[in-house]
C-alpha cells in the first residue's frame, strides 16, 4: 500500500490534472471561473481572499522549488539542509497561518450565508474544507520538524519528489519511515491534485493577460426593442 500511495498514486492524480484540465477547458469553456460571489455578500471576502490567496500562493511557489529543486543547487550556492528546513519552517509557518485564517474566513462566510451557500455547489464547499485540513496538517509537520533541525528529513523528501518526476522505481521508499503527519499531508495534497479538474480551483491556470490589452471601451448592447425615451428639458 506505501508503494501504491507514494509510487503510483502520483502519476494518477498527476495524470487526471493535467489531461482532466484540458479535456475540462476545451469542452466546458464557460466552466472555467471563479464562480466569485462577491456581488452576495462583500463582507469577509476582500480581507479572507488576500489573506488565503497570498498564503496559499507562497506555500506553492515554496513547495514546487523548494521541492523540485536538485539538492546540489543548494550546495553550489552554499546553503546548507538545515537552512533550508529552518527558511522552509519560517516562510511556510508564516504563510500557512495567513491562509488558514484567510480560508477560514471564506469558509465562514460560505457555510453561515444562507444565499452564498444556496449559489455553491458541494464541490465548492468540499474542495474549501479540504485545503483547510491540508493546512491544518502542513502546520502540523512543523512541529516534527524542529525535532530535526538538521535538514536530514528535507533532503528525503525532495528525493522523493525528484524521484517521481524523472520516473524513479525507487521513490517511494525514500519517505518510507517518514512520519505520519507527513504522509498524510503527501497523500491529501496528491487526492487535491486528483480533484483539481473538477472544482473551482482551475482558475488558477488561467492568468488573465488579455486584461491588460482589452480596449478601453467596451460596447454594451442593450436587449431593449425600442430606444429609451428622451429626456425633457426642464
């Protein structure tokens, strides 16, 4: 079962984002958004959104070069693994109470909000609760890591991740006496990855560059069949 969790279950939930997102965005186009509910009910949402949005964003550019980044980079450069793991600590701890506070917030709102929650579908609410838990657990993984100050774990995670993605049979015995809490938080994120082409979180693909060279001024048609009256002069 580890072998199937850490060496196989990746390339599953890898495999259904990536061919899952595309097939989703070339036959369901008008699906791919945010669904914001902003026009609902603006309160909480300016000050949850920024807080769970920031975090959340540099717990994943965090992760990905963090985790992806061959370790002997980090040693050309001269930062040692227990930096690292002490930066890693820091930065994510910091940015991981920012998105749980944040998210807990757009949660809030969400679930208490009798029209938000009738305009939210169960995949809305569930994929929120999850990446709440996802954070409560990568909190959690701080406090088995100051135990080991010494980079040590670091380095066997980023072998594994390495590992999966040059196609390493091997990989999944890297994290194999890994702790629990650390596990768990592996395989929420891979069963997050699994979910990503069904929910909302799609519109993270999609960077919005073709803003910026709109025209100024748009033409919006009117569906009325008769102009509207004149105004009199008083």
């Amino acid at each position: 079962m580890h072998n199937f969790v850490f060496g196989i279950y990746p390339y599953i939930a890898l495999s259904v984002l990536i061919l899952g997102s595309i097939v989703r965005y070339e036959r369901d186009p008008f699906t791919w958004k945010s669904s914001s509910s902003q026009l609902l009910r603006r309160k909480q949402l300016i000050i949850g959104s920024v807080l769970f949005h920031f975090g959340v964003l540099v717990i994943f550019l965090g992760h990905f070069f963090g985790m992806l980044t061959p370790i002997w980079v980090f040693d050309a450069l001269g930062i040692s693994h227990g930096a690292k793991q002490v930066l890693a600590i820091v930065a994510g701890g910091i940015a991981g109470i920012m998105a749980l506070i944040g998210g807990g917030m757009l949660f809030h709102r969400r679930w208490t909000d009798p029209r938000i929650r009738n305009n939210s579908s169960f995949a809305d609410i569930g994929i929120l609760a999850l990446l709440l838990v996802q954070l409560v657990l990568g909190l959690l993984t701080i406090t088995v890591s100051l135990q080991h100050l010494d980079g040590h774990e670091m380095t066997t995670f980023m072998n594994w991740a390495l590992g999966i993605f040059t196609f390493d049979s091997k990989a999944a015995s890297y994290i194999e006496h890994a702790s629990p809490i650390f596990k768990l938080h592996i395989f929420l994120g891979l069963t997050i990855f699994l979910l990503f082409p069904f929910t909302r979180l799609v519109h993270m693909l999609s960077v919005p560059l073709r803003y910026f060279m709109r025209p100024g001024y748009q033409i919006v048609r009117s569906r009325r069949s008769e102009p509207l009256p004149a105004r009199q002069s008083k």
